[in-house]
C-alpha cells in the first residue's frame, strides 16, 4: 500500500515536471508580439502591427488608424477614406492596398458605353507616399493609350511627373509574334516605371480609333497601377480577368515623422525602442531623408515601434547550423560556437567553425635553412619564366581584345555594308589615342549633347579642325550597334552640303565612337523657341533654312544610289552653322529603300507630334513619311509653337491638329507667329501654310514629293527676296554663334525643355515618357 501511494506521488511529480517544462517551450515559441496589450492586433487572417491600431488608444498617431469592416467575410481592414489594406510590413515600412483599376469600353460603332471613363482620384496624406520601386504603371488594350499624372508635396518639392505608353496594333495574332515570351512588350500591353515619393496619382485612359478596328476581339482598354510581379499579361485570359476584377494590389511607403534619423533621435517622441535602429526614408540618392522608420536590429526580430518588441533571434535552431562541424548556443543578439577538433571559431561574418591553422615547432633550423634556399632559387626561376609567359599572353590578349572590340562594335558588319554599298567620301578610321587627345580624354567640359544612344563630345584634331564626336552608350543594348552601324552605312552615302558630314569612326574600344563635322550654332528648335541664348529667327531666314532642309531631304529621297528615308525629321535633328546653313543630323533611325521597293514595312519609330499617322497605323515607311515630319517643321516656323504642349487644352496639345483646324476655321492669323505678321509677310506665310497642310495630309498619296516641297519654297523665296520684309539671306546675327561646350548644344540626341515641351524619341514596342496627347487623325475618328 505504502509502496502504491509512493508510485503514485511520484507519477503525479512527473506530470508537474513535464507540464512545466511544456509551457516553458510554448512560451519561447510565441512570436513576438505586433499590437500594443490590450489592443487587437488582426482583422480576419490579417495582422495589424503597431504604429498601426484599430481603435482608439491603439494607434501611434490618427494617421495610422484602422478600421475593421468584421461586416464582410472575411472581415476587411480599411484604411483612411475606405481604402481596402491587405498587408502591412514594419520590416520595409511598407503598407499593400487596393487601387482601383480605369477603363475605357465602346460598342460596335465607336461609340463610348456607361462603363468608368478613369479611376478616381488616389490621394493619400503623409506620411503615406507610393511606392516607385515596388509598383509598376500597366496599360492593357489593342488601341490604347494611357497617362497618368502624379505629384510630389514636399517643402522643397512640388515637382509634377507625367508618363504612360500606348499600345496598337490590328491582330490578336501579332501579340504572340511581336511579344514572344515577354511581358507588356507594347503589343496588347505596355508598362512603365512610377516615381518614387508621389502623394496622388491621375490616370488618363484613350484610344485612338475607338476600338472600331479592334473591337470582335478587344471592346475595351485598361490602365492602372500594380504590384510588380502581380500582373502577367495574358493575351487570351488577361481581359476576362480585368472585366471581373475592380482593383489590384498597390504597395505605399510610410514613414514615422518627418526629417531625419538623426534630428529624430533627438526628439521626445523617437519611436524606435529597445534592440531596434532608424532607417532614412529618401526619394532618390540625391534628395534629403523625407521621413523614418525603424527595424530590429540584427539577431533580433519583432515590432521594433513597442518597448519589448524585438525580441533574441535562436540563429541555433534554424534548419542549417550556422557553427558547420560545432555546437552552437545561442546568446542575446547573437551565438557561440564550440568548435570541434582541429578547428577554430571565426567571429567575422559568417561566422562558424574553420580549419585551425598551425605551424610546427619541432622543425630543425637547417631544415628551415635549406628550405629557404631551394624557395628563393624556385622563387627566381618562376620569376623570370612567368615574366616571359605574361609578356607574350599580354601581347595575345590585347590582340584579342582589339578583335573583339572590333566584332562588338559591328566591324564586320560595317565592313560588309561599306562594300555593299560604295559611299562618295572616304571616311577616316580614327585610332583612340588620336581621339582622346582631341577631347582632353573625354573630359566632361567636352560634352556637348547627351540622350537615348549616347553622348557627343567636342573635340579639336591636330590640325585645328573642330569635330563633334558620337559615343554610344556602354550599357546601350546589341541593338543600338545596329543603330551604329546603320548611321555609318547610311551617311556612308550622303555628300550634301546641308547634310552633317561624317569624317570617319573609331572601333578600338568598347564603345563605338562616330566623328562628324561641328556645327556650331545650336539646333533649329533653340533658334525657334530661343532655348540657350539662341534665337530669335526672321521669317526670311526661316523660310531659307526650310528651303535647304526641303532640298537635302529631296536628295536623300532621289537622288543617292539607294534611297534613304530619314524617319525622324525633326527641329530638333537640323542644326545650323555659323552662317545659318542647315544641317540635317541623327541618321540611327534612316532606313535605305532597296530600288525594287518604295516602301518598307518596319517597327514604328520616330518622335510624338513629328510621327506620320499612316505609318503609326501601318508599320509602311515611305518616303511621304518624311514629308509629313517637315510639315510640321514648317508649321513650326510659321507659328513658333513646339509639336506637343501639355500646358494647353487637351484639343490643342498636338500642333499640326491644332493648325489645320484654324486653316478650316480661317484662323491662321490666330496661330501665326506675331513676329512674322509684323513683318508683313503674311501673304506670303499663308502660302507656306497651305504647302504645310497638303504635307499634313493623312493619306501618304496625297502629300507632295520632298522634290515638289523643295521647288514650292524655292519659288517663295524668290517671291521673298522682293518682299519688304528682308532678303532670305539675312541673319539676326552674322557674328560669333559658337556653341559653348555643354550638355544643352547642338548635338543633343534628345531635347528636354519645359515641362510643357518635352520631346521623346520613342521605338513602337517601347514605353513614352512624358506624353498625355497623341497624334489623332483629322476630319473625324480619333
């Protein structure tokens, strides 16, 4: 009996042991806790982690205050204004919610159905901003353009950042061609990148030709702002999944306070406690911290905002031991490690046991003496055979290095079309040393132009005579050494005198480098819009500058051995010289039109406001391409105004829409340049304006040949050189139009002005920056 009762006391001290010893290992299992005590800390399955609350007293400040809808199943966090939050993270200071997503649906007849015209307004107060890394802007549909529209609201910046992409094409069929394997390739689907640091967002959803052309298959157009990675365009399910989904996840960046780490360490109301460090939260590497948040540190996880919320990380019970072949235990913030046999602990990261070097004791001095001198005489051997060996493998290797230079610059490939296709003028090959002298080694005071293809750099030869030479980016894809190549190929061919002449290339180094004659005095579009101290223009000079460019377009039509279309006329892509002679430059998009052709089918490329609408709809280059682009130069000329302007009525954006609507209206006086009304020469710029609108005209057979255009303002010129206003030959200025070496001159690739005149050279398959109006058909449809 005694016996029994002692088993039995024994049995029930053993269930006490064990149970202790399990709420010791429940308790160290806990995760560490998210919510202030007494507060919740989840809606449904989601977790709601401090400076974030639900309910008064829960929350670090009203801004972080949440509500829990328990009314839906399952239950949803809102957030502000009824903003759905799915994720909060306090590890990146990050919060996911959902964004509405805009459309834009017509019938049949290309009439506009009730469906949402655009999303609403997203607005969302600090320190809530949305996230540029994390988020990317996506427009889905066969005829569709998208902008969106957002700003930053900083002390000292209020900047407004506009982008977008369109998409267009006529067959479902050609989504799988053109995109392959990619995602949003600009067939069907296109995307961009968002600032970062932006309080709200717009977005502005069109089409061109409201889905008339595309609707069996595509009625509608998408556009909106998503997670990275949380939207695959799919061309067969993707619109299914749009018409039954409202919204998709967006991530926004939140911080604590404004100001920095360090002015917030020193405030009352720091929020970052025990084991836990500050984070700066900035905009970009060049702009002041906007804001903080605050992590655990390392060896240390949990909410880093609540006073016992970091708490020890066990790094000894992960799946891999971090001590490889020793025992590890753990300690406050990190671990130890008792290491085995022959090994010793590294402190350094990573940290674990490593192999115990030791050096013998027990070695006699003779021995070490005689191993030092068969080491030293080893030592000299080796010396001298691996000199001899590095000399012949550095002769080999910069050898073999010129010949890749050489075949990655598209020698080969430029040797072959050279052959091809003889040119009038020998080109130089220029050797790198000669160049670097020229530029002072490609110093930065040199630059004189810089965009998409590359820089341009002022150089001067030994004879005196000054260059501009072309570098391709280092970074630019294989691509652009087909553009390379092609520009050599086709100035290759060109001896004009209003054509920027090509002295010669260099294809020693990495980057591919072009030399070309220096123009000195600025681009046509300074003069016109009297960008960089240039400018002003008077109308006879004008219409002699037009002249020329009509007439060195005329000869790269007709009158070269394989006809040369430009594809990208621009003002931007005429230069001057001191004596105002126009030059036309940038030939990396000129195709060459074999004689059994007079027309080629390509990707669309060239600049908004200059493109010819019919090769947008057709992917058909021809050289009526290139009237329609020199007739909105003229137009330029005429009414001083740049192609696009964001800063007018939507209506009025593109320019040559905006001209021929005041031509039917008999309005031209409204849109003239008043400068050239003063002169007196408004008999004669109708004229202009009349050639101008048949250059315009939609159809490519209905505008003049470039040879037509030439003849048209050769004989206004003529006219001119009678009309009191001036003589085509005179200059506003005969003197000193050098151009000062800097990034705004004459050899600018792209041309960014004021926020209302940005220019973006853009491929078809590409996103558009910066571009809320398209080119739309005139007399009727979009």
């Amino acid at each position: 009996m005694v016996l029994h009762r002692r088993m039995l006391i024994s049995q029930l001290i053993s269930l006490v042991v064990v149970a202790i010893a399990a709420v010791a290992v429940a308790n160290e299992a806990l995760p560490p806790p998210q919510a202030l005590p007494g507060c919740s800390g989840h809606c449904g399955n989601l977790t709601v982690p401090y400076p974030f609350g639900i309910g008064d007293g829960c929350y670090l400040e009203p801004r972080f205050n949440l509500t829990c809808n328990e009314s839906t199943q399952p239950p949803t966090l809102l957030w502000g204004e009824g903003i759905i939050t799915t994720n909060i993270s306090v590890l990146e200071g990050e919060m996911q919610i959902l964004a509405y997503i805009a459309n834009d649906c017509y019938d049949q007849q290309g009439y506009q159905t009730e469906a949402m015209r655009n999303s609403p307004l997203l607005w969302v107060n600090p320190p809530f901003t949305i996230s540029g890394t994390r988020n990317r802007f996506v427009a889905v549909g066969y005829d569709t353009y998208a902008i969106f529209t957002g700003y930053r609201h900083y002390p000292n910046d209020h900047s407004r950042y506009v982008a977008g992409c369109m998409s267009i094409s006529d067959s479902l069929d050609n989504t799988t061609t053109a995109a392959g394997n990619e995602l949003c390739s600009g067939i069907g689907c296109c995307t961009t990148s968002v600032p970062n640091g932006l309080k709200n967002r717009t977005i502005e959803l069109n089409s061109y030709y409201n889905h008339t052309y595309v609707w069996n298959f595509n009625p509608c157009s998408y556009a909106f702002i998503v997670e990275e990675g949380k939207f695959t365009f799919n061309p067969t399910t993707s619109f299914q999944q749009l018409d039954d989904t409202e919204m998709l996840p967006m991530i926004l960046d939140w911080e604590i306070a404004d100001g920095s780490c360090a002015q917030a360490q020193k405030r009352p109301d720091y929020a970052c406690k025990a084991h836990s460090e500050c984070v700066n939260r900035t905009i970009d590497i060049n702009t002041k911290p906007t804001g903080y948040y605050c992590k655990c540190k390392q060896g240390y996880e949990g909410n880093p905002y609540l006073p016992d919320g970091c708490q020890d990380t066990d790094e000894c019970i992960a799946p891999t031991n971090p001590c490889n072949n020793g025992t590890c235990t753990n300690t406050v913030g990190g671990y130890t490690c008792s290491c085995n046999k022959g090994l010793t602990f590294r402190n350094e990261s990573p940290k674990g046991c490593i192999p115990n070097p030791s050096i013998s004791k027990n070695k006699s001095l003779k021995v070490v003496l005689d191993l030092c001198v068969g080491v030293t005489l080893s030592f000299v051997g080796v010396l001298l055979l691996t000199f001899w060996i590095y000399c012949g493998l550095k002769r080999r290797k910069f050898k073999q290095l010129k010949e890749k230079y050489y075949k990655d610059n598209g020698g080969l490939l430029l040797q072959q079309k050279l052959q091809t296709y003889e040119g009038h003028q020998a080109a130089k090959i220029f050797t790198i040393g000669e160049l670097k002298k020229a530029t002072n080694n490609f110093d930065d005071t040199e630059k004189i132009g810089e965009g998409g293809y590359g820089f341009v750099y002022k150089g001067t030869l030994p004879d005196n005579k000054e260059v501009a030479i072309k570098m391709s980016k280092i970074d630019a894809p294989t691509t652009q050494s087909d553009q390379f190549i092609n520009e050599v190929v086709v100035l290759s061919q060109i001896n004009h005198r209003n054509v920027v002449r090509l002295l010669g290339c260099c294809l020693e180094t990495k980057t591919p480098l072009l030399v070309y004659e220096f123009v000195s005095n600025g681009t046509l579009y300074e003069h016109i819009h009297k960008k960089n101290g240039k400018g002003p223009l008077s109308f006879a000079l004008r219409m002699k500058i037009a002249a020329e460019t009509a007439g060195s377009l005329a000869y790269l039509h007709y009158s070269t051995s394989m006809q040369i279309v430009h594809r990208d006329v621009k003002a931007t892509n005429i230069l001057l010289d001191e004596n105002f002679t126009a030059k036309v430059s940038d030939f990396g998009a000129s195709k060459l039109v074999p004689e059994d052709q007079n027309q080629l089918s390509t990707l669309v490329q060239g600049t908004l406001g200059y493109l010819d609408p019919e090769y947008l709809q057709s992917h058909t280059l021809t050289e009526k391409s290139d009237v329609y682009s020199f007739g909105v130069v003229l137009v330029e000329l005429i009414t001083s105004q740049v192609a696009i302007s964001h800063q007018k009525p939507e209506a009025e954006r593109n320019l040559a829409n905006s001209f021929l609507m005041s031509l039917e209206d008999n309005n031209l006086d409204q849109i003239l340049d008043l400068e050239i009304i003063k002169e007196g020469s408004f008999e004669i710029a109708e004229q202009v304006a009349h050639l101008a609108k048949r250059c315009l005209s939609l159809k490519g057979g209905d505008r003049p040949t470039m040879k037509e255009v030439a003849i048209e303002l050769e004989a206004i010129l003529a006219v001119m050189a009678k009309h009191p206003g001036g003589k085509p030959d005179s200059s506003p200025k005969e003197t000193d139009y050098l151009l000062a070496p800097s990034p705004s001159n004459a050899y600018n690739v792209d041309v960014r002005g004021d926020e209302d005149e940005v220019i973006t050279s853009i491929d078809y398959d590409q996103s558009m920056q910066n571009q809320s109006q398209m080119m739309k058909p005139y007399d009727g449809g979009r």
